[in-house]
C-alpha cells in the first residue's frame, strides 16, 4: 500500500519567506539581461539525499494570479536538467536569457521541486505505508528590460512606478530605525501607503540608489 503526501509551499513573488527543507537565496531572482547567465544557489536542508528539477513558465505580472503563457523556444533556458544533493550541501541552476533585446521587463515563475531518492516507511495500525514527501518553492524569475528607465511619482500617499523597471518600497513602523515593510512596485503599478498621514521613514530602494520618501523629524 503506497500513500502520498504533497507538501507545496507555493511563495508569491516579491515576498520574501523561508522553506522547511528546500532553500534558495532569493524568491526574486533578479536577472541583467546583459550578464547573459544567472545563478541561483539552492541547499538540501534535509537530512536525506535529494532531487531537484526546475520547471518555468511565463506570466504577465509578477504576482500569484499572473497570466500564464508558454515560453518561446529558447527564450529562457536553465542547467542543469536535474540536481542530486545530500544532506546539507549547496548547488545551484544557471538560467540562460536569449529574448528580445528592448525596453520591456518580463517575468517568469521558476518552480524548484524536491524530492527524495527513496521513500521513507511509516508503520501506521501495523500497517507498512510508503510515504513520498514532494516539495515546491515558487520564484520569479525577473528579466530587466535591455533599456532601463527609472521614475517614479510619489504624491498623496501613493507610490507609482513610471519607469519601466521593478523598484522596492520600504518603510518603517513610526520612526524606529526598522524597515519592517517592503513591497516591489513593477512597471506600470502603484501603492497607496497605509496610514500616509502618519509620520515614518519610507524610501525607494533601486539598484545601489537610495531614494528617501518621507523622513521623521
């Protein structure tokens, strides 16, 4: 009698949050089309040997709820097809960008899959049950349009990205030295900031720019 059990921590993008056993740098793996190649480190944080596949497919928007579209040939590639990890070491999947060279940011969830070489027994109401843990990790994969244009617009309590690149948002709680929120704006979005009217530290976070918003006396 063989039973089942799919764990998947599906993760939305730009949230930054952690796994039980399969852990990566980065759930926004930030790519400059220009470097042709990124890399993205992964850690077997069981105490079994793993396999570890990728899979990808193209969405609109960087959010959960995206439109899914299927990637051209080629696009976007990844290597190599399959990891094999034991307990606790470190590897990593390079990804290839061959797309179009223009001023557009394209996104693309990159699922990590774990899953264990060999299936562990649970006797259960003396029962022999074999039990394959399977788990997922959500990324999003962001391309960087060849011809970036920064700007934003920050009035009346909104934040609105009029460029044609991703920028982070941070903000503390009051006036602590703490930036307890964040938040990625793409291209084309905008965040209205809860409790505007009261005082904060809010900044606008690109590349090695740091853009203050509001300030505490």
């Amino acid at each position: 009698m063989t039973g089942e059990f799919l764990a998947i921590f599906a993760i939305n993008c730009f949230i930054s949050t952690g796994a039980n056993a399969l852990i990566i740098e980065s759930l926004n793996i930030d790519f400059l089309p220009e470097r042709e190649v990124v890399f993205q480190p992964i850690k077997n944080d069981t105490s079994e040997r793993q396999n570890y596949t990728v899979s990808l497919i193209q969405v609109d928007v960087p959010k959960e709820k995206g439109k899914e579209t299927e990637i051209k040939d080629g696009e976007v590639m990844y290597s190599p097809k399959q990891l094999t990890l034991g307990s606790g070491e470190r590897a990593g999947f390079k990804f290839y960008y061959t797309g179009p060279h223009d001023n557009k940011e394209r996104y693309y969830r990159v699922k990590f899959t774990e899953t264990p070489l060999q299936a562990k027994v649970i006797t259960r109401k003396g029962q022999r049950i074999q039990s394959d843990v399977v788990v997922s990790l959500e990324a999003i994969l962001i391309v960087r349009p060849w011809t970036r244009h920064f700007d934003y617009a920050f009035s009346n309590g909104v934040v609105s990205n009029t460029g044609n690149t991703y920028f982070k948002y941070v903000s503390s709680v009051g006036c602590s030295t703490q930036y307890n929120n964040s938040k990625y704006i793409p291209p084309g979005r905008r965040l209205e900031i809860d409790n505007a009217g009261q005082a904060a530290r809010r900044m606008i976070i690109y590349g090695n720019k740091i853009i203050p918003l509001t300030t505490c006396p």
